[in-house]
C-alpha cells in the first residue's frame, strides 16, 4: 500500500457563522491524484489554502508525512510550502517580470543554486511545459492557458511532493485545457502527488485516481472514477456528465 503523506482530520472551518467545512477528513497517498468537487461557495478553494497555510483551520489536524504543522507560525511553515506547493488559478504571475523571473523567482528565494544552475533548471522546466526559450517573453504577452502553464512550472521548480491545483483549467479553452491536463499527467507520471480542485469533470475524471466529493460542508463521496460514474447518490449525479 503507498504510504500517506498528507492527511487531514476533522478539520472545521467558519467564516463568522458560516461554517465552511464541518469535519473533513481527507488521506492523500503518495504519487496520489485526487479530484475535489462541489458545488460554487462549498470551500474546495478554502481547503487548499488551509492546506498551504494562508486559511487558519479552527479545529482539527493537518499533517504532513506524521508532523502536525496547521498550529504552526507563518514563518514556520516555509518547509511545508516547499514540500506542497500551490498553483494558483490564474496562474498569478508577476507582471513586471519576465517569464524566466517568475519561475526562477522561488530558487532565488529559497535556494544556493548559482546563477548558471538556476538559468538550466528554468530551461528544462520550460521545456516540461512545452514552451521551450520563452525566457524572456513577458506574462501579457502569453495565452490564458500559457500563463497558467508558467505558473505550474513555478509551483514546480522546487521539486515539491504535493502539488495543488486550484481549477487550472478554468477559463480554457479546449485545446488549452488538454495542454494543461497533459502536464499535468507529466508530473503525475514522475510521482507527483496532487488535489485538484475543479469543475472540469472529463478532466478529473481521465488523471485522478480518486474523486472526492465536497456538500455543505462534509465530504459525501470518496472513491474511484468508476465508482464516481456508477454512483445512484442523487447529489453525487449532479456532477456526473456521463450519465444518462
């Protein structure tokens, strides 16, 4: 069995007397890829950012490889940020700076590498992402789904265990969702492991192993895609585009 690296227990979270999440509890294996639905305002952003650390959990546990870290200081949790990293939406890339900066921008951060080791490391991530030599094109200048690639490849430069994508095919189109789906199954094929948070069921549904199904505030479905597919729960069906 894959060892678990990422667990979550009872975790709750309100926003004032809304109660965002009551009691989740989520176990995420090694190399692992699970899909995280529901429906608009039922937290699924809001779990990958108490996940990260940038949502405070008001109870519960979250832990990675056995160590308790949601309790801990901001700047305590840089290691864990290092080991699960965040892929942004919008891909959240800075502006003023050039495409090489904004991937390079977290070995500069947190690493000795020289100038050379950092310029090959970005060259190769490009590579990864299909877009080879782009170093010095500036963000306006890419496509929606070329930004949301150089900002995977950000998430990625620090050889992270724990990728978590928040919808990152939102607002694609089709040849730009299979671009981003596709590098995605790249670093799930080099043992990535990942949450991918989404409303794009096909693409779940063809890289995750599990789907997980979030509904006011409680997980109500945690299983394989065939299972997700074959269910007769009615809430679970809602998100189900194969069926009849």
């Amino acid at each position: 069995m894959s060892e678990s690296i990422l667990e979550l227990k009872n975790v709750h979270k309100s926003f004032g007397k809304n109660k965002i999440h009551r009691g989740i509890d989520i176990t995420l294996k090694k190399g692992e890829s699970l899909g995280l639905l529901g429906g608009s305002g039922t937290g699924k952003s809001v779990l990958l950012r108490s996940i990260i650390g940038l949502e405070r959990i008001d109870q519960g546990e979250i832990i990675f490889h056995g160590e308790r870290y949601d309790h801990l200081m901001e700047d305590e949790l840089t290691p864990y940020r290092i080991k699960i990293s965040y892929s942004f939406q919008s891909g959240a890339l800075f502006d003023s700076i050039n495409v090489f900066e904004n991937i390079a921008y977290p070995l500069f951060e947190h690493t000795n590498f020289s100038y050379q080791q950092i310029k090959d490391k970005v060259r190769d991530m490009l590579k990864l992402i299909d877009l080879p030599g782009r170093e010095s094109v500036m963000p306006s200048d890419l496509s929606g789904g070329m930004q949301k690639r150089v900002g995977m490849a950000r998430a990625m430069i620090l050889n992270p265990e724990v990728l978590l994508y928040d919808e990152p095919t939102a607002g694609l189109d089709p040849a730009n969702t299979l671009n981003v789906v596709a590098l995605m199954q790249k670093l799930k094929d080099k043992g990535l492991a990942s949450i991918f948070v989404t409303h794009d069921i096909p693409s779940a549904l063809s890289l995750c192993d599990r789907i997980v199904v979030l509904h006011e505030g409680k997980i109500i479905f945690n299983d394989t895609p065939i299972k997700f597919q074959t269910s007769s729960d009615p809430i679970v069906n809602k998100f189900n585009v194969h069926k009849d």
